[in-house]
C-alpha cells in the first residue's frame, strides 16, 4: 500500500479536487446487476453521468487511447476503469489493458470501479495486477430497499430478483470490501441517493463504511435517467444532501467534488 500521499495524487480520493487528472478506460461493457435508475444505451456528447461512454475499446485500443491522452494530459496520475459496465464482470479485458498501460507507465496508479458482486472472487487478482484504488457502488443495507434498487443480480449465471438478489450483493460487497482493505486497496463507497428510495439507508451505509476501514464516502445525487426505471424518481434536496454530508462525516470522510463521470472521462475535476 501507498503512503497518504497517494491519496492526494488521486483526484477522487483527494480532499478536494487538484492540480492532478485521471483518465478512465472503456474496456468494460458487460454488467451483471440491474440497477433501476441505470440506462447506458445512450450517449450525448454533453452527457456526463456513469455508462455513458463513445465507444467500447479493446484492451489494445484503450493502451493507444492512454497514450495519447498522457500526451495531451501530462498531469494524468490515475488510469481507471468505469464501465460503462462493471469492472470485474469483464475481468479478462481490464486485467489486459492494465497491464499494456503498465508496460509504458510504471508510475501511473490504477483505479477500478464495481458494484461489488464479484469482489471476493478478484481482490487478490487486484492487488496483483497494481490496482490500488477501488471504488465500490453500495446503496443500502436492507435487502428490503435493494429490492427498490436493483432489478435482478445475475451471479455465476444463475439470475436472482427481488429481496435474495439484493441480499446476495450486500453479502458480496461486505466481504470483498473487507478483503480488500486486508490487501492495502484504498476503498471508496459510492452512494446513490434517492428521494423516498434508500435516503434513510445513507447513514447505515456511512456507518459500515467507517467500520469496515473505508477510506472516503461519496454521496452522489440521483440523475434520472429517461427510459431508466427510476425515470421520475428524484434526488434528494440540496439541504438534504448538505445534512446527510455533515452526519456521514462523522463516520468517514466524505468527497465534496464529484463530477458523476462518464466511463471515458479523461482530465481534472472541475
């Protein structure tokens, strides 16, 4: 594991936002959970919300993309992968492009988002391949309000829907967060926060994040997404999400200055 002063060269997982950028590689189209406020069928030019992304690259294609974009982008310190499906649902490709940029950037950091579900399977994959930064999407503790959240959760091919699907993913993201804070990962929890949804949940889940030795929390208000399920559902307030900030900062630290990027962002945060 890196000193603390990792953690400022990382745009995310710095206090606030920097001098330094990242870059995130679209090598990952695959997703094996439904969420019902996720749609990555579109893509604008001017859209910036997670799944959205041009164009799926291979893994030779993502080290050209890289390349060029840490000529133009000198200052780029982390190379993530996003999606705009999960990560770990396409292991193989991500593992690749890793290790192709590796080959030409020693000293870039790698940062892997997932919703968490094959976590316990490839942490140590993980900490073998370099990556040292992992953001995981955990919107709740109680199956009851998972089942608001998620359509179904497809694991090891066999489909889970309603309160078992929501279960098996907490299961999953609980241990494979604890395996992989025991590996030294840095470990960012990403809430989603939903109007009338999972807004009660938000603090259980600051709560766990603390316990398990997360290292920040970013709450991020719901973008409904036309044609998605959660359509007309609604972020919460701003004074809503200043509160609950304030009350999750007790329990762990909370990032301030997210850009709620899309799978192929490249430069600083804003």
């Amino acid at each position: 594991m890196k000193s603390t002063s990792a953690v400022s060269l990382h745009p995310c997982f710095a206090e606030k936002a920097n001098q330094y950028a990242r870059i995130h590689l679209p090598v990952a189209p695959a997703c094996n959970i439904q969420c019902r406020y996720c749609l990555r069928k579109f893509c604008c030019a001017n859209e910036c919300r997670p799944g959205v992304t041009a164009r799926i690259m291979s893994p030779a294609e993502g080290l050209a993309w890289y390349v060029s974009q840490k000529q133009n982008t000198p200052e780029i310190t982390v190379a993530g992968v996003a999606g705009p499906g999960d990560a770990l649902a396409n292991w193989n490709a991500v593992k690749e492009t890793l290790q192709l940029v590796r080959q030409t950037d020693a000293d870039v950091f790698f940062c892997l988002s997932t919703n968490g579900l094959l976590l316990p399977e490839y942490a140590q994959e993980l900490a073998e391949a370099g990556v040292e930064f992992l953001t995981v999407t955990m919107n709740c503790t109680d199956a009851e309000v998972g089942m608001r959240l998620y359509s179904y959760v497809n694991y090891k091919g066999k489909m889970y829907r309603g309160k078992e699907a929501a279960a098996l993913l907490f299961r999953q993201q609980v241990q494979g967060i604890e395996l992989a804070k025991k590996l030294g990962l840095y470990v960012k929890v990403n809430c989603v926060a939903i109007d009338g949804v999972n807004e009660k949940e938000i603090e259980k889940v600051a709560q766990l994040a603390g316990k398990l030795g997360c290292d920040v929390m970013n709450i991020i208000p719901l973008l409904p997404v036309p044609g998605s399920e959660l359509e007309n559902a609604r972020p919460l307030s701003c004074e809503k999400m200043e509160a609950l900030r304030l009350t999750c900062g007790k329990m762990i630290r909370q990032m301030e200055h997210c850009n709620r990027c899309r799978a192929d962002a490249v430069g600083r945060l804003k």
